[in-house]
C-alpha cells in the first residue's frame, strides 16, 4: 500500500508565494526538531534498559549509557536462572498472547459491527453494559473470578490452566469499543451493495467490512498483544505451576524486597520488548493509506 | 430400630473420621508410613534463599524419600496469590506467614493449629525465641506457625567516613544528637531514617514507649516514652542530621549507605546480601541499636511456616514442616546467612553476632488483626509532619484513633 | 444467517433477522462479560451487606460498610485525588495523542519512524520507565540539575527538589508520567479513525481555499468525533482506576501523606492487606457508580456525536 491516498498533507501541494514557501520551510525544520528531540527522548528508557543488560550489578545502579565493562552476566544469568527457563516462559507468554489477540480481533470485530450497525432492541444499553465492564478493577474481581475457575476446574497445574486464563482475556470492552467507533465512521451504505445482492449479515461483514478496517483491526491487535504479553495481575493468581509461568512473572523473580538484579532484569526486558516491536513494525502498514476511495464509489 | 442404630452409629464414625481430619490425634503417628506429595509455598528475597531453600528441600527428601515437595513460589504480591487461594479453600500445605499479618490469618481462621500435634507427636517448641514464637500465638493463645527465621535491626555504620570525620558511632540517644551535630558541621548529612513505623517503634521501645498494653487489649500510645522518643526522632530530621531516603534519592536506606550519602544507617540483616553484592566495595560495620532512656531495644522480623486449614495432606505437611523448623533444616536454612535462626539450639552464622544478640532485646514486629490501617495511618502522619503538616501530637492522635477503632472491632 | 438468502419477504422479517444476526454476533462477549465481569459485580454487591471475610460471611452489615466508606477521611482523599488525577490527566492525554496522530499523519518523511517511536512509551517496559522516572525527578535528579542550570533552586521548593516524595508535588509527578506513557496508546486510537477520513473530504476543503488549521478545526476535528468520544470515556474509566503508578512510586499506604492514595489503591488495601472482603466488595460498588455516573455525563455531552443513536 502506497503512502499517498488519504491524508496529504495540504501544505505540501498547494502552491504558494515565495516568501510564504520560505517561512514554511523553517516552519518544517523548526517542528522536525522538535519531533527528533522527542524521540531521542523516549528512546532515553529503552537505551537505559539496554545499556543496563550488559552492565555489572554494581555499575549497573549509574547511569551511564555506555558500560565501563560491558559483561553478558546478565543474559547468561536470566537465560540460566529463571524458574522455568527463559524459553518456556518466552513461549508461554507468546500462547497466551497470540490466542488472546486472535479471539479479541475476531469477537471485538463482530461485535463491534453489531453494535454499530445492527439494530436490535436494548442494543444501546447493552453496548453501556459492556462499557460497564471497564468499570470493574481487577482487585475487586479477584476472588469471584478465582471461585469460578475453581469450580469449572480451570485452576490446576495441566494444560486446563491456558483454557483458564485465555477465558479471563479472550475479549475485552475496549476491542468492542474501537471496532465499533471505527465501523461508525464508515458509510452506512457500504454493505448495502452486498446485501442488495443477497448477501447474509456476516458474509457482509466479513466481505465488505472487515477488509476495510484493517487499521482499527491493527490496533485492536496490538493493544491486545502488548495488554496480554505485560499482564501480571491474572497470570500470577491464576496460572499455578511454574512451568506455566509468562515474562512478567519471571522479570519478578529478579526484582526483591529492597534491591532489584538489575542486568538479568534488564536482559529480560530487552528480550521481552522484541516480539512487540516487531508486531508493531509488522502492522504499521496498516496505518497507511487507510479507506481507498474507490470503495466509495457507486 | 436394630438398623437404624447400625446408620447411626457408622454415621457417627464417618464424622469423627471427617472431624479428625486426615490426621490421628493422639495415638499412633508413624512418619515412615506417610508419603504422597506436599506443596510449599512462600516467596523468594534474593536468589541465596532459592539456593538455600533448595538444599534444606534436598535434606528433607534424603530423610523422607516417601514424600514429594512440589514448590509453587509466588512470583510477586504473596497476599493477593495467597488470598485467592485461602477463599477457594485450595491452600498450599505449607506457606510463609508474615508476623505482620499473622493475627489477621490467625483470626480469619485460615491457619490450623498446631499445639495438639506438638504434644502428640513430640516437637520440642521450647528451643524457639519466644520473641518469635509468640508472634504466631493466636488471641485464644493457640500457636498456629513455627517461626522458620528471624531478622532484628541494628545499626550499621561506614567507620571509614566515621573516622576521618573523628567521630565514634553513637551508643546512646544522647550520643546521636551530639555525632549527628559533628558530621554536620563537616557537610555529611549523619543518618538516613526512615519514616515509617517499622524502623521508627525500634527508638519508641528504646525509651520505654509502647503501642499497645501487655494484654493487646488497649493502646498505650499515650502514655510516656511515646513522644519522647517521636520527638527526638523528629528532631534529627528537623536539626538536620538526618534525611529520609526518598530526600537522599535513594529508594531504602541500605542504597544510601552503599551510595555514601548517609554513613548511620538502622537496617536488619537483609542488608548483607545486597550490600555485597551491589556495593561490595562499601566498608561497614553492625553495633546494636542506640541506648534509650528506658535501655537497649530493636525490632525482630520474622516468618512462619504454617499449615493452611484446608489442607488435603495434613500428615505430609506436619513432616515438612517440623523438618523446615527443626534443628537440622534450619541449620542447613541459615549457614548461608541468607537468614537468622529463630531456635536457640541452631548456632549464628558468622559475622551475624550483633544481630543474633540483639534478639535478646527485641520486640516483636507483629500486634493486632487490622494493623496495617495502624501502620499507615501513623505513616502517613509521619511524613506529613515531616513535611510541614502536623507534628508528634498529630502523629500520635491520627495513630492512637485508628489503633483503638481497630482495638474496639469484634 | 450465515449466508441465508435474504427473502424477499416483508420488511418486518428483515429487521427480525437483523435483529437475530445482531444478538448473535455478540453472544460470545456478552456471555464472557456477565460471567467474568458483571457478575463479579453482582457478587459483589451482595457481599457489601455483609462482614465479608477471607472464608466467608460472619456478620450481616446491612448499609454499615457504606456508611463507614462515606465517613472516612481517607476515602474522601482517595476520591479527591482520583478525581483531580482525571480531570487533568484526560485532556492532556487527549491532546497529546491528537497531536500526535495529526503530526503523524501529515509529515512526510520518516512517517513510518516517528510512528513507531511515538507509541513506545507504551510498549517499553514499564519497569524501565518508572525506574527512570524516578530517577529523574529524585531531588539529585535529571530535573532537579535541569532547573539549576536555568537558575532556578529546586531544594528551595517546599518540596525540596523532591518531586515524588513530597504530597504537594507527588500526584502531578505522576500526572506527567502517565500522561507521556499514554500518549502512544491515544495516538493509535486517534490514527485508525484518522485513516477513515477519506481524501476527498480534504480536496474538497482545498478547493474552497481552507488552510492547514482551519481545515484541522472544521473538519478533522469534528469528524473525528466517534474517536473523541472512544478516547474520552476509556481514558477516564482507565483513570478513574489509576492504581499502578501509585502502588509504585507511594507504596500500599498512598505515602506521602495520602497524596497517593486513590480509590483503586484504597480497594486493595481493604482486600489484601485488610482482608476484609466486604468492605472492598462495597468501595468497588460505590467505584463503579462513580465511573459509571461519568461515562453517562460523557454520554450526554458527546452523545449527539455518537452516530449509531441516529440510525
């Protein structure tokens, strides 16, 4: 998809006087500038994080970007000394997510489109309904949710355990939310077309719809991912033998009381951080280009 | 009828069957014939008790080869995991019990009670610190955990930065103001203190205050020695020679001490591990607390192992858990010095004397079920003091209303 | 449903299947949410009446454990901070995530980088950001040094250069941090919806001689209306509920001098440190009547913008 449909920036193609072209030309330069510097200054933590991975545990408390004696202690240690090892707990992480991801796009989706365009009695106040489940904090949920998964049997050390805990994060009010706002700023006549050809109301939306809404989906996607792949609070109460355990869990295991083991911790961060960079690199396209106009037309 | 006794009766076995649990109180208990798996829970502090831990496991399978320890360690926020748990009635076996929360679980009723065992089956309890021991002593005087280890709080000092400042490390009260007021005619900020009740109550019992009677049953808050010893603490602060570590940028005092912003600093043995291993090129020393008015005092920390009341395994847990207490597992526990021995009968690892000894003084860390809307209430006033906003007769009025809401609940 | 031929039956059977289609697509999310969510709510609503402890039910309260909640003056303070972090924390959110979309979405070259490196205060490790933040606002800190080289002398505040730790300056320290680790997550919500403005709209806009901010105001803007209203409510629900940067940088106890307590942070100490079930059980309840009470505010105020109403 190429970057030039959607929004151009008009500046750039209207013709202007030369004195106005001049100013604007600084104009760029001066709010480039300012976007470099804001960056450098977000990629301030995750060069501290980096720089910290190769570090001594006693340098590793200064902050120097550059290790005086740069070690690998520290991914030796956490490749060595985590309970479980580092990659069961990388592929643990990695099925929780990825299952969580595909449910959330997939019902989010669905769901979205029929709040936003089905119309079915009570269908407002069930979308506040399921608002009202964003309402409900985590602590307060604990308990009940944990006696029911007790019940169900879903609170074990077996493979029951994913079931479990991909049920607490298989769809979440936010997914349904996006998805809905999205599919309302599209055109209402879109799936008309297709049903006018005698199309079912899922085969419209997922013929018609669904194509069209890759960036809600992207985004959908990746909040999804990055929520499940960092989630503490549900893997450390539901998920019972360490052979289950997800990254958090583990970078836990080199924070204590008073002091942190900061390389292996850091080490774990730099090895967590990647797969989210990457699905965010990979579903960047999807935040080009956008509508293409010619599913308008007609 | 002749039937209907025959119901009854087998009825009547069944339940006393069910009520005796899956142990046999009293009678003959023989630990040869128990086997089956156990589970053990708890958190882990640095990576030398996971070690630790682990070797002490080793003994106990060598002296039980019958009996698996399945070890399911909480990751992170141990009360939330385990709380889950207890309401599901799927406790571990065996777990840590924090002293501080210790009356809450005792009185929730999640904790099973052990005295009947120890007599029945011959456990010596005699050998353990009473300090620590009674921190597990429920109000109905039951004792419903072994204390598996123990930590007092002592001072530790730079002699290094002490000497060249030709200061010698203060033994009283009086002795601090006086080595605070030398450091700080030289530049050096004397002490880092914290500003919360578990560091603070320490110099409180030093000048014969005290939070509660005897009996636990009112606050005593009010009577002398509390604000005194207040006082004096918030006058370090006031005179200048002592900071809190958040003001030195340091997030507990053990970083100030290894970072040499504050050469006084009053922590526990949880200071060793760190301090070799962050800032093994910190020359420091341990000497018992300060002298108060009313003596020597400090604070003891300490842990149990307790069998949780739901407990599908009693008999296997019973094992581990007299293992883990006894003499031989908590030899094999504290050799290392990742922790202090709460049994007479265990000898001190080196170069922990001063904090062994100072279990001879130490007042338990552990008091009444809702104590940790005691422990904020005075934290909070604490530091709003510090900052402006109230002074010891507000610290002492926030904390004595919320201890005797506590005090009055049933 | 699934690929049934539309008959060519009367106009009432066509709204029944649609109706049906409509409540089967969100059958499995609906079940899910009453089971894992609303129900807890229920349960707990139930449990609020009561003295509620680890095990179970000892004595029935009635309205005491609420009564008790509207009494206490830590409560007071939880909902003043909570409610002061989110009405200065929401629109800072929002507009930074606009800007940042917008930005985005305009500039030419290294689109694609500026993108990424907006959105990774979201990702980065959050343990990362809060120990350097930390750090910089420590009084021997980054800011601290900052301050001092334009001449002012931050341990002459009446903090002491002690951003964090001070309760006057504690909950706008993290103000900052939350408002900057979030503005990735509003630029995304605001870039899908941005991507849906289809360029004829701006042509059109050129045609009639706009220029680049009166454009933003009277078209952008407004048609991104059903963005607005996505972001404003999660972001106050989600602030509403601000616990972790409390927890983190002011411990349990909301030190300094409650200027980190919040309403969430209260509801922990009560179940995990209290363990009075109960209690939390009704501070949750009172919780979600205030949240809910805003999202409905935000309804009515947005709600002429919330197209599906129209159809």
């Amino acid at each position: 998809m190429s970057d030039t449909t959607a929004a151009r920036p008009l500046t750039a193609v209207e013709p202007l006087p030369d004195d106005n072209r001049s100013r604007r030309r600084i104009g760029r330069i001066v709010i480039y500038a300012i976007l470099i510097l804001y960056s450098l200054i977000i990629f301030l933590p995750f060069l501290w994080t980096l720089s910290t991975s190769f570090k001594t545990l006693p340098e590793s408390l200064q902050l120097t970007i550059i290790p005086r004696e740069p070690t690998t202690y520290g991914y030796v240690k956490a490749w060595t000394q985590l309970l479980p090892p580092l990659p069961v707990m990388f592929l643990n992480s990695a099925i929780i997510a990825a299952i969580a991801t595909l449910t959330n796009v997939f019902l989010g989706a669905l769901g979205g489109y029929a709040f936003a365009r089905l119309r079915f009695p009570g269908r407002e106040a069930l979308f506040l309904l399921v608002l009202g489940t964003l309402m409900i904090p985590d602590q307060l949920r604990l308990v009940p949710v944990y006696q029911i998964l007790v019940n169900l049997r879903l609170i074990a050390p077996g493979p029951e355990n994913y079931v479990g805990i991909s049920l607490i994060f298989a769809i979440s009010a936010t997914s349904l939310f996006i998805m809905r706002q999205f599919f309302l700023t599209l055109p209402f006549d879109l799936e008309e077309s297709a049903r006018m050809d005698g199309a079912g109301f899922f085969t419209a939306f997922w013929r018609v719809l669904l194509p069209l809404s890759r960036p809600a989906l992207a985004v959908v996607a990746i909040m999804t991912f990055q929520g499940t792949w960092n989630g503490f609070f549900w893997p450390l109460v539901i998920l019972q033998a360490p052979a289950h355990w997800t990254l958090p869990l583990g970078l836990s295991q080199f924070r204590f009381q008073y002091s942190a083991d900061w390389p292996p911790l850091m080490a774990m961060d730099v090895i967590a951080t990647v797969p989210i960079v990457l699905l965010y690199l990979f579903f960047q396209r999807y935040f080009v280009g956008g509508l293409s106009a010619g599913a308008v037309k007609g | 009828m002749r039937r209907w006794l025959l119901v009854a009766a087998s009825l009547a076995l069944v339940v006393a069957q069910a009520c005796g649990g899956s142990s046999s109180s009293g009678g003959n208990f023989d630990p040869a014939t128990v086997s089956g798996t156990v589970s053990l829970s708890g958190w882990q502090a640095s990576p030398e008790e996971g070690a630790a831990l682990k070797t002490v496991l080793d003994g106990f399978k060598a002296k039980y080869p019958k009996i698996t320890v399945d070890y399911q360690p909480v990751a992170g926020d141990y009360a939330a995991a385990m709380v889950a748990k207890f309401s599901a009635h799927q406790p571990p076996d065996v777990f840590y019990v924090n002293a501080e929360v210790a009356p809450d679980w005792i009185k929730q009723g999640v904790l099973h009670s052990l005295d009947d065992w120890a007599g029945s089956r011959s456990f010596d309890t005699s050998q353990f610190f009473p300090g620590y021991l009674n921190a597990f002593k429920g109000a109905d005087g039951k004792t419903y955990g072994y204390p598996k280890d123990g930590n007092t709080l002592a001072m530790a000092y730079n002699p290094d930065i002490l000497s060249a400042a030709g200061v010698q490390p203060p033994t009283t009260f009086d002795e601090m103001t006086s080595v605070g007021a030398a450091l700080k005619a030289k530049g050096i900020t004397a002490y880092s203190l914290s500003s919360t009740l578990d560091r603070v109550l320490a110099f409180i019992y030093a000048d014969g205050g005290n939070l509660l009677s005897a009996d636990k049953k009112s606050s005593a808050i009010d009577k002398p020695g509390f604000k005194e010893a207040l006082n004096f603490y918030l006058n370090l602060f006031k005179m200048g020679y002592a900071k809190t570590p958040s003001d030195f940028g340091v997030d507990w005092s053990g970083k100030a001490l290894g970072e040499k912003k504050a050469p006084i600093i009053f922590e526990g043995g949880w200071l060793d591990s760190y301090m070799h291993g962050t800032f093994p090129n910190v020359n420091y020393k341990w000497m018992e607390m300060p002298k108060g008015t009313a003596g020597k005092a400090t604070l003891a920390f300490t842990v149990s192992y307790s069998i949780g009341k739901d407990s599908a395994h009693m008999d296997a847990a019973w094992l581990l858990l007299t293992y883990l207490t006894g003499k031989d597992g908590m030899k094999i526990w504290t050799q290392g010095g990742v922790a202090l021995p709460s049994r007479k009968d265990v000898a001190a690892p080196a170069g922990k004397e001063v904090l062994v000894s100072s279990a001879a003084f130490a007042h338990p860390w552990s008091f009444i079920p809702g104590f940790s809307k005691v422990l904020d209430a005075f934290n909070n006033a604490f530091t709003g003091a510090l900052q402006g906003n109230g002074n010891a007769d507000t610290i002492i009025a926030k904390t004595k209303q919320t201890l005797d809401a506590q005090l009055n609940q049933p | 449903m699934l690929g049934i031929r539309l008959g060519r039956g009367s106009l009432g059977t066509e709204r029944a299947q649609e109706a049906l289609a409509g409540y089967a697509f969100i059958a499995i999310p609906l079940a899910l949410f009453m089971i894992f969510n609303i129900g807890s709510l229920f349960y707990s609503l139930y449990i609020s009446f009561w003295r509620w402890e680890i095990l179970g039910p000892t004595d029935f309260l009635g309205l005491r454990n609420y009564q008790f909640i509207l009494r206490d003056e830590i409560f007071h303070t939880a909902v003043k901070n909570s409610v002061y972090y989110t009405v200065i924390v929401v629109p800072i959110q929002m507009a930074l995530g606009l800007t940042l979309a917008v930005t985005v979405n305009q500039i030419w070259r290294g689109r694609s980088f500026f993108r990424a490196a907006f959105y990774f205060p979201a990702i980065a490790s959050s343990a990362a950001i809060t120990v350097l933040f930390i750090y910089i606002l420590a009084p021997d800190g980054l800011l601290n040094h900052l301050l001092e080289l334009i001449g002012v002398v931050p341990l002459s505040f009446h903090n002491r250069g002690n951003w964090l730790g001070h309760s006057d300056t504690a909950l706008n320290s993290v103000i900052g941090l939350n408002a900057w680790t979030t503005s990735g997550t509003m630029m995304l919500y605001y870039l899908g919806s941005l991507q849906a403005i289809p360029s004829e709209v701006y042509e059109a806009a050129k045609v009639d001689g706009a220029g680049g901010w009166t454009t933003f105001r009277r078209i952008t803007f407004p048609l991104l209306a059903p963005a607005h209203y996505l972001v404003a409510v999660v972001s106050v629900i989600g602030a509403l509920q601000l616990f972790d940067q409390a927890y983190i940088a002011g411990g349990a106890d909301g030190n300094p001098n409650y200027a980190l307590m919040t309403i969430v942070l209260y509801l922990y100490n009560a179940t995990f440190r209290q363990f009075e079930f109960g209690y939390a059980a009704a501070v949750g309840i009172v919780l979600f009547i205030i949240i809910f009470t805003a999202t409905l505010i935000q309804r009515r105020f947005f709600g002429s913008s919330d197209w599906a109403s129209s159809r």
